[in-house]
C-alpha cells in the first residue's frame, strides 16, 4: 500500500510535464516550464498546480510561480501524496527518513551510514526498504541514492527541533572527512589525483552545503563545530584551490581563522593567515597577502613549526618576486629551500627549486633558471604532483621561448595546457593558452595567435585574473594591427 501512495512520485519528463499543464490549463503556457520545474515534474503536484489555475482564474500564471517558489506552497503540493506513505511507514523507518532531509544531492550509502550512526551494511538495507515504498531514489549507474526536492521538503518539515542540529551535524563532519580524502588522494599524485579532484567535484553539493552549516554556526559556542570550521578548510587546501574562486576560499579561511582563535590553536591559525595571504595573491592583493605572510610567520616562528615556516618563507619570496624586489625573493626562496630539505619535504622542496627557477629568469640567467625548473620538473614526476609538473613544464617552456627557441618552449606549452585541462587548473590552462598566443606571434602566426589569445582572454576573465586586461590590450592590438 505505501508503494501505491508514493507512485505520485515517479516523476514526468519535462516535456511531459509542460505538455500535462497545458491540457489541463491552457492559460498556463507563458509559465508552464517553471512550474512544471517548481512541482518536480511530480504527476499529483503538476495536476494540483493546473487545477488551482483553472479554479482560480483571477490568479495570473506569473503570480502563480511567485506563490510556487515559497516553500509552503510547494510542500503543499506533495502533503497529500506523502503523507499516506509516511504514515504507513514503522516509526524506524519514519525517523529514518526524516534525517535524509538533511542531504540536498544525491549521496552515497556510507553518508546515510554516518548520519544514522549505522554500519553501511545496515544503512544500505534500510535504504532498500525505503527504496521499496518509493521514497527513496537509487541510480543504479552510480549506485547514488537520493530524494526528490518536493520529498525532501515533506521529510525536512517532519524532523523536530532537536533532530535537525544532530543530522546537520553529522551530515557536515562526514562530507568533511570526505574532503579530506580527496585531499588526501591529491597529495599521493598521479591516478590518485585525478581520483580526489573527481570525488571533490561528485561530492561538492554536499561538501558545500556541509561548511554552509559551519559557517551558519560560527557565533556558537560548540567547540566541535569550531573543529569543523578549522578543519574543513584544511582539508579543502589543494583542491579548493584549483576549483574555487579565491574570494570564497577567503570566506572559508575567515571562518577557519575566527575558529583557530577561538580554540587557541597557534599552528592552524599560522595554516589559516599563510592561506589568506596565498587567496589575497591571487586576487593581485600583494601588499595585503604580505602583512598575512608576515603574521604567519611571527607565529610559526614562536611554536617551532618548520613545516609553516618554509610555506611562509616561500609564500613571502613569491609576493616580492611579484613586487619586482627579486633579490630579496631569492634570500627568502634559499631559506625556504633549507627549512623544507631538512625536514624531508619534497613537495616544498619542488616548489622552492622552482621558485628560484622563476628568480634567476627574472634576473636574465636563464640558463640557471632551467637547472630549477629541471629539478622541479624531477620531483613534481617523482612524487605523482601534476599540477607541480604542469607548473614546472610552463616554466621551462618561457625560459626556452626567452632563449629563442620557440618551437621547443611550445612543446612544453602544450604539455602545461593538457595537464592544466586533465586537473582542471584554470589558471594554469589561462597561463599556457597565453604563452603559447606569445610563442605563435615570436614565429609571425598571427591568426594562430590571436585565437589562443582570445581562449586565453576567456579563461582569465572568468576566474578574475587581474591579468585579464593585459591580454585584452594585448589581443586588441594585434587585432588592429592585423586589419591595417
């Protein structure tokens, strides 16, 4: 009987759903695909919606999907469906079900386990109950399961006041910890990779809406979620950084400061200000990213921490190498480069050989610029870092260029370009479409230029490189030049 009561839930295609409105309802045509989307496409919902238009003739359809996207009024629409079906449910499975509200995407079966405080086996056979009433959704493709928008509402409406803080809760300290598997599948390199930076982006719905609840709860006194707010941001480091925009890493690293202090945690806090000053970086905030390298360093200095100290040696070499002082870049790099060989850090032992590499070329040796980048490019392979590779082979390609021979920097510039593109590093792929614009013009291919310039223009203006206007001016006079 329950599967009965819940078939109202097996869902129309959007086509089908327009086209059952305007049978029922002809005046709702204008309207009809944003209501057909606002009911779930939900057969008892859409049939509801057509017949308040037609009963209600004073109502206009735009008025109509103003009312619709009030989450009352949609919850409406679905009450009589579910509420059979909730009923004839055990109270176990009532509950149950309830706390899947909490999810807003689809999710595994290991993430209904942790929110229930179940073993997955266990998870995954009350799934499979609930599966059986309709109320649940399976995608046997990506063994994903889900609830329906209007389902979810219903649920969400059924869960009590204390109930919902213990499944957010749970919910967010579990798609933390699935952060920070990415991250650490990213830091293994090679396949791993690859393997992170997708979970990242399967899970992302949830990932976000997880640190939303954080950060919702930053004024509260629960050390626990001052944990999650320190914590989420730590393990969102190297995949938020090719994935996100700076301002909303800088968002995330607020909140993870704010908690870092309340907990009087000096280390995270150091973690949290060097990570500041990297996202001001990449807005072309120097000045700004300096006074929190600078903080950074006063606290790992006074705990002993070597592993911040030399991201922050590195940190403050790069923003003054940005400022034009590439002296003084250079005696923060050799720094760097003997904190992170002491401690056996061989990823920040990359970074600094390729931080002096980017030195020496802008100083004109060249020539000692590539020994830095070759060392870079050895390590970034050994330890599976593609986006160090991909760094390490543009950096090779402009010391080649700059050397006058072109046709080898491109060759680099196509393997940066296709590693930037398999990892999904935008700036890293806005970089090599622009060097290879440059390349192609040194060798009079304008037409070929212009069209990577204008590849590159697109990528920079959509993660807001301060850069973006350099190539416009750039690209507009070859442009000008070419019609003349």
């Amino acid at each position: 009987m329950p599967g009965l009561a819940a078939k109202n839930l097996d869902t129309l295609s959007a086509a089908d759903a327009r086209n059952l409105l305007i049978t029922i309802a002809p005046r709702i045509e204008t309207q009809a695909d944003e209501i057909a989307a606002l009911c779930g496409y939900l057969p008892l919902a859409l049939r509801l919606a057509a017949a308040a238009m037609v009963t209600f003739r004073n109502l206009s359809p735009a008025d109509y999907v103003r009312r619709l996207r009030d989450r009352q009024q949609r919850l409406k629409l679905i009450d009589a469906s579910l509420s059979l079906s909730y009923e004839l449910l055990s109270e176990e499975l009532r509950e149950r079900w309830r706390w899947l509200a909490v999810f807003p995407d689809t999710f595994a079966g290991n993430a209904a386990a942790a929110v229930w405080e179940v073993q997955v086996d266990q998870a995954k056979y009350i799934l499979g109950e609930l599966m059986a009433t309709s109320l649940v959704e399976w995608n046997e493709t990506s063994d994903r399961y889900r609830l329906h928008d209007l389902a979810r509402l219903f649920a969400d409406a059924k869960m009590s006041a204390e109930e919902r803080p213990v499944g957010q809760k749970r919910f967010a300290t579990h798609y933390r910890d699935v952060l920070a598997s990415a991250k650490q599948l990213y830091k293994e390199g090679g396949e791993s990779l690859l393997r992170g930076l997708a979970l990242f982006d399967l899970e992302w719905g949830n990932i976000q809406a997880g640190h939303a609840w954080v950060a919702a709860q930053a004024d509260a006194a629960d050390e626990d979620v001052a944990w999650l707010g320190i914590t989420y941001s730590d393990a969102g480091v190297y995949v938020l950084s090719l994935r996100r925009h700076p301002r909303e890493r800088i968002r995330w690293l607020k909140i993870a400061l704010a908690a870092a202090r309340q907990l009087k945690d000096r280390k995270r806090e150091g973690n949290a200000l060097g990570n500041l000053g990297i996202a001001h970086k990449d807005l072309g905030e120097t000045r700004r990213a300096i006074q929190f390298y600078e903080q950074q360093m006063a606290i790992v200095r006074e705990i002993g921490d070597l592993s911040g100290e030399g991201n922050a040696l590195g940190n403050l070499g790069i923003a003054y190498k940005n400022l034009g002082e590439t002296s003084r870049a250079i005696q923060f790099y050799d720094q760097q480069l003997a904190v992170v060989r002491e401690i056996g850090d061989r990823r920040g032992e990359g970074i600094a050989l390729g931080n002096l590499g980017v030195a020496y070329k802008n100083l004109g040796e060249t020539h000692r610029a590539i020994y830095f980048y070759e060392q870079r490019l050895t390590i970034a392979r050994e330890i599976g870092d593609r986006r160090g590779e991909g760094v390490a082979l543009g950096n090779l390609g402009v010391a080649y260029q700059k050397l006058g021979e072109t046709h080898r920097a491109i060759h680099f510039y196509e393997q940066r370009l296709t590693i930037a593109r398999e990892i999904g590093d935008r700036r890293g792929e806005g970089n090599a479409l622009w060097n290879m614009s440059l390349a192609l013009n040194q060798l009079g291919e304008r037409a070929q230029a212009i069209q990577y310039a204008e590849q590159a223009l697109i990528v920079r203006e959509q993660i807001e490189d301060p850069s973006a206007a350099q190539v416009r001016a750039k690209l507009a006079a070859w442009r000008e030049q070419t019609n003349t």
